[in-house]
C-alpha cells in the first residue's frame, strides 16, 4: 500500500471519534490508516511503510518528533489540538511553536484564519501554513452528531437532568503529580530560562486557585439539590475530586470515561475555565458558563471566555442555575469571534476534506519490505511490551490519557457513519498490536 495514514491519538476522551471521522474519509479515498495511542505508534514508526504522520503539536518535542520521522522516510503534517484555545499570540507564540516545527513538517494545519496569522507571523516565508479547521468541529454537525445517539440516551436515563463540570487543571492536579509535570514542561523547552519558569510559575499558581474554587463550586451546586457530573481532563488526577466531594456523593458524581460529547448534549448547562468544551458546547446550542473568580490575561485563553456567559462567583453562578436557563449562549459578536477562530463550511466542504485534499498532494517513497526490516520490527515490539512492564507508572499515565483502541469500538463507529451518509462499511478493521487498529479499503 503506497497511501498509507499514520493517526497517532494522545486525549482519547479529545481525539478518538473525530480522528475515527478522519480515517473514516481517508479510507474511503484509498488511504490505509494505522491509528492508536501515540506512544505505540511512535515507538513503530521507524520500522514502518513510507507513509503520512499526523503530527500532535507546535511545541519542541513534537518538532524533535517530526524531525526524527522525516529521516525515516515519512511525511509530516502538524497539528496544535490545543491551537483553537489558546494564550495570547505573544503567549502562544513563545510557549507553544518551536521554531523547528516550520523546518520539519511538510504542512503546517491551523484551526482557522486568526491561528493561520499568527503562525504566518512566525514563519513570514512559509506556504506550508494552511487554515483546513479541525475534525473535532466536523463530529458536532447534525448529521454527524448522531453516532452519539445512543450514549446520550444512555446518559440521561441514567442521570436525568444535570449540570456538568469540565476540568482542565492538569498543570495544578496532574495525575503523575507536580514534578512529572514539569519535566513535561522541560521537554517542551518551556522553562529554559528564568522568565519561562517564572510565567509557567505563574500559571501554575493561577490554574491551581481556580481549580480549588471549582471544586468548592461543585458542592455549593450540589447543596442546592441539583444533580453534578464532573469530567476530571485526563491528565488529571481524579482522586482529589472524588477525596473532595466525598461527603456529596448523592449529587455528584466524578466521571471520565468516554467522549465529553455526549455528556455536552445530555446536560443542561456546561461550566468551564478556559476549556475547549466551551467551543463545542456552543456550537450545538447549549448554555456555557465561565466561572471566572479569578482573572489574568497573561495565563487565559480568550476564546472560551468571549462566548461564555462570565460570572465571577459563587452566588452569580447560583442565581443563574437558579432561573433554569436553558438553551444556547449564543450572540452575532461570539459567532463573529468564531468565524475568524475556526476554519469551517457546515453545509459543503468539512475539515476532513480540505485535510485530504492537501495530503493527497505529497509524494511518498514507496516501501521495500525486507525480511531483517520485519524481524526489526518484532523485537521494537517485545521490547514495548517488556518497556511497558518496566515502566508501569509512565505508562500508566500514557494509557489514562489513550488506552488500548479496541476493534469493536472502531468498527461501530465506522458503521454508523457509514449508514450516516449511505455508504457501504467496506473496509478491513483488525488490530495492528495490541493497542492499535488498521483500517483499510476492502479489496
């Protein structure tokens, strides 16, 4: 196979359908895409097919990535996840793009027209700069929607009506705690100097405040009698929530499982702190709170916020739950933001098309299989597995963030937007390893 899509994911709970969207469509055009928790295909690809590798990130270590794949044979396109919600430019450029990122990837994706500016503005000669939007924007159409039917059924039958909490304090509660954390930020270059340390520092401290008022939040709701769901971000670490609610464990409950998706449609209203659920909670209509008892250009996002409805404590937020609102947040001056924040044609062209559409452009080597390549091959494997036996606490935190995909998960997703959009499921599903899935054209 000369077409051949490598879909690493690193938030399954972030990526999983709308990177399943995206093999889907691929696939459908003749592409092979391997897809899977990205430390499993990282670890692969120096042994595999000349292919595509869709790059997670601006920052050093994914530029380093990018740079070691590309002496193996492979194209690069990169992606920033975290690129719709994001610092200031001045922020966003010094923390967040390493200027490798521009010599190593083949395409550079941007969410949209203001994203594209600001990357243009780094690198002023680049062509590889192109606005195609996200997949994750592509699964909240009407139409798409509905592979989630079920689950939101599910979900209400079980749980009724509900206000749900987003998390998105990793940098304060971190699920391998603070000093894993900041060898994170090391590896990313952003605290080498003293005035990166001191404004991640800085974040650091604010993230964990908010965080502390969130959580008290959650309670005072909940003494109202109201039903609580708080989804913890994956990097997190649930045990402080749980530790904290403890002695409210009839109205609220801490879960993580699954995609946030659903969990949006299913509840009333959505509260947040600079979390990118706030954008797609918005664009299906529902009611997005932004509790805000602490403010700092310097450490927020603007985004989440400029289409927020902002309160700035705890009895605002009360009060407002209070008077049951329901529907959207939704104003022309928060429609107009979005419109230069997320490249998208909900009528005509997706994300996925555009996405496609450019790296059907690059020409890849074709493949010499070699029978010391496979046996290469086989040993990076059992080393993973002894690897992952070895380092169980890394991996543990690897594995929290994506687990294992499993075949069945994929094929039902795959049949239901197959039936969505009246095509024939006719594709090959197996795993690959242990923890990723092939997905291929039936021949």
């Amino acid at each position: 196979k000369y077409k051949i899509l490598y879909l690493p994911i690193e938030i399954y709970t972030r990526e999983f359908h709308s990177k399943i969207y995206l093999a889907h469509e691929a696939a459908q055009r003749g592409w092979t895409v391997l897809i899977g928790p990205k430390y499993d295909i990282n670890s692969m690809m120096k042994y595999l097919p000349k292919g595509i590798y869709s790059g997670i990130g601006f920052h050093k270590s994914a530029a380093l990535l990018a740079k070691k794949f590309k002496s193996f044979g492979h194209k690069v396109f990169s992606q920033d996840e975290e690129g719709l919600v994001r610092l200031s430019p001045e922020f966003y450029k010094e923390y967040r793009v390493d200027a490798g990122i521009e010599k190593n990837s083949d395409l550079i994706f941007c969410w949209g027209k203001e994203h594209r500016e600001i990357m243009k503005s780094i690198f002023i000669n680049s062509k590889k700069i192109i606005s195609v939007g996200n997949t994750r924007i592509d699964i909240l159409k009407s139409k798409s929607k509905k592979i989630f039917e079920n689950d939101v059924k599910m979900i209400k039958e079980k749980y009724g009506d509900f206000i749900l909490i987003n998390g998105n304090f990793g940098s304060a509660n971190h699920f391998s705690g603070q000093k894993h954390f900041i060898k994170e930020l090391e590896s990313r270059g952003w605290l080498d100097s003293e005035e990166k340390k001191e404004y991640q520092l800085k974040r650091i401290a604010f993230q964990n405040s908010i965080f502390l008022k969130m959580m008290q939040l959650s309670v005072e709701i909940a003494k109202t009698g109201k039903k609580v769901i708080v989804r913890p971000h994956p990097s997190e670490n649930i045990e402080r929530w749980k530790e904290y609610i403890s002695d409210y464990k009839d109205n609220i409950e801490i879960i993580r499982s699954g995609n946030v998706i659903p969990w949006i449609i299913a509840c009333n209203s959505l509260i947040h702190n600079g979390c990118t659920t706030a954008v797609e909670a918005f664009l299906m209509g529902k009611n997005v709170i932004s509790f805000r008892p602490l403010k700092n250009k310097a450490v927020e996002s603007v985004l989440p916020n400029a289409i927020s409805n902002c309160l700035e404590n705890e009895e605002d937020v009360l009060n407002y739950l209070k008077n049951n609102v329901t529907g959207g947040t939704s104003n022309q001056n928060a429609l107009n933001i979005l419109k230069d924040n997320i490249e998208e044609d909900f009528e005509f062209e997706d994300s996925s098309t555009r996405l496609i559409n450019q790296i059907n452009q690059l020409k890849l080597e074709k493949y010499k299989s070699s029978i010391l390549n496979n046996v290469l091959f086989e040993l990076n494997i059992l080393k993973m597995k002894i690897s992952k036996r070895i380092n169980k606490q890394s991996f543990k935190y690897e594995q929290n963030k994506c687990p294992s995909l499993k075949e069945k998960d994929v094929q039902d997703i795959l049949s239901q937007l197959s039936s969505l959009n009246s095509n024939e499921n006719n594709f090959d599903v197996f795993n690959f390893t242990e923890d990723s899935i092939i997905l291929r054209p039936r021949t």
